[in-house]
C-alpha cells in the first residue's frame, strides 16, 4: 500500500469518526430544544424597546451634560489665563504644539517599525 | 365616533405590520418605530434564547443575554446594512454580548459557575423526561472559545468564514478551534480509547 493511500485512508477514518462526534452533540443538542423560553406577547416586546429608547435618549443627554460640562471647564481656563496670566497662556499653547508633534512622530515612527 | 376612528387606525396599522416582510420591517424599525421592533423581536427571540441556551448552558443567563442582545439592536439598528440575516446579526451580537461577559468572570477567576449552571440545565431537562446525555455533558465542559464553533458550524450551519466574522476571529482560527473543539468531546465521551 503507498504511503498516498495510507495517508487518505486515515483521513477517511478521522472524518468518520468526527462525524459520529457531532451527530452525538447534535442529538444532545436537540433536547435543549424542547425547553421553551419565558413566552412574551406583542406588548411586552413593544414596552421593552420603548423602555430601551427611553434609555438610550437619558444615556445621551448624560452624556451631553458632561461634555457641556467639561468643554466649559476647558474653555473658562483657557480665557482666565488669556486675560490673567498670558504667559502661562502661552507657555500652555506652546507644550500642547510641542506633546502634538512628538505623538505624531511617535505614531509615524511605529508605523515603519510595524511589519 | 373620533375614539372609534382612531381604533380603526391602530387596528389597520397593526394588520399592515402583520403582513410586512424582514425588510420593510427592518426599514420601519430604523425610522423609529416601536411597533416593527416589536415584531422583529417577537419572531426572532425564541431562537435567540435557544442558540444561547446551548452555548451558555444556562437557562437564566440565556434569557437576560437574549435581552441585552435585543437591547444592543435597538441602539445600533442604523449600523445593521442587511448583508447577513438579521437572526445572524442578533446572534453575533448576543456572541459577543457572552463573550464579554466571559473574558470578565474569566479574569475574576469564578470557575466555578460553569460547572453550576450545566448542573441547572441538567435538572431542568431532567424535570422534562429528557435525558442529558453524554455528549451534553461533554460539551458543557468545553472552553467558550470551543463549544461556540462548534455550535454555530455543527447545528446552526454557518459557514467557517461566517463563523470568523461572528467571533472576529480567522477563518482558519475558526477552523482549528472547531477541529480542537470535536477532539477535546471525544477525549471526554473517551471515544478515541473504544475504537
């Protein structure tokens, strides 16, 4: 017998015996079957996703209010060192410029390491 | 005679939903209507809770991931571009919603609920006159990372490469977990020691 055959032939014998394996899971699968979920009618399907909106609209003007919040945080500091202590102003602009473009290269550097 | 009108209007309207097909449904349902959500929902939440029945072993957290799917759809229902079906979107986004949920009790180290819940499912097929048979067994002692291949190609059909875009993983990594996966339940029913 060639080493072809005996290869195939093993192969013949795995896929057989996969095959047992997973009509024993899916006979044992089709018994989960038989146990019915919690049955709901219309309404309820209805009143869940308008709870879930309702949800969805209170997540979103959370999380304005925050943004809101922080952008007036940021903008009333910014406007108090301007006309306050402008040299802290401007030694604040000039970090930011300088932390941007060490990140960009940063950023261009790992890109070309990158395989 | 304004309230019977308005009753005709609803009745009409719930008649039309009726005979509206996945698509027009899922149109109406993007524009914000409730009521095609709800028929979408209706049809498709017993095959939901089933798929993750087999895949959590759990009959109480099958029903709160079913939830929390339909609850993640009606938030991200713009995204859904009807490439797939959308019973395959439901349970992708269910997968995902359990896998989440895993990696977090993973890293808590709560082994042990695992074993639990296989253990609820057993007695409650038990309570049907339904055996629990070995291959379940089997099964329930599997990773996630194998029984949910295995599920969805074996007994729902999907495809490698569908299963790769549910779990974000390869295709052949999909493969490979699935082939791993049959092995391991037959380490466990001790097949390979029989023949």
């Amino acid at each position: 017998m060639t080493d072809h055959k005996k290869i195939q032939q093993e192969n013949e014998r795995i896929n057989e015996e996969l095959f047992a394996t997973v009509t024993l899971l899916n006979e044992g699968l089709e018994k989960l079957d038989s146990i019915d979920s919690i049955p709901h009618d219309e309404k309820w399907f209805e009143q869940f996703v308008l709870m879930e909106k309702e949800n969805i609209k209170r997540k979103f003007r959370k999380e304005l209010a925050l943004f809101v919040l922080c952008a007036m945080f940021i903008i009333s500091g910014v406007l108090f060192s301007f006309f306050e202590i402008p040299q802290l102003f401007f030694v604040l602009q000039a970090a930011a410029i300088a932390i941007m473009i060490g990140y960009g290269f940063r950023s261009a550097a790992k890109r070309v390491d990158s395989p | 005679m304004r309230l019977i009108n308005e009753f005709d209007f609803w009745v009409v309207a719930k008649a039309r939903l009726a005979f509206m097909d996945e698509k027009e449904l899922l149109d109406s349902a993007k524009k914000g209507d409730h009521r095609s959500f709800a028929i979408l929902f209706r049809e498709h939440y017993p095959l939901l809770v089933k798929y993750l029945l087999k895949i959590t072993m759990d009959p109480d957290l099958a029903e709160e991931f079913a939830q929390a799917a339909m609850a993640r759809c009606v938030e991200k229902i713009h995204l859904f571009k009807g490439k797939s079906k959308f019973s395959s979107w439901l349970i992708s986004i269910a997968t995902n919603l359990y896998i989440d949920h895993y990696r977090k009790l993973k890293r808590e180290r709560q082994w042990s609920e695992g074993e639990t819940n296989a253990r609820k499912l057993q007695w409650q097929l038990e309570s049907r006159n339904e055996e629990w048979t070995d291959a379940l067994a089997a099964l329930s002692k599997l990773s996630e990372e194998m029984r949910i291949p295995i599920v969805l190609k074996h007994y729902y059909g999907y495809s490698y490469d569908e299963i790769g875009e549910i779990l974000n993983i390869a295709e052949g990594t999909a493969k490979s977990r699935v082939h791993h996966g049959l092995l391991a339940v037959r380490r466990e029913l001790k097949l390979d020691d029989r023949s």
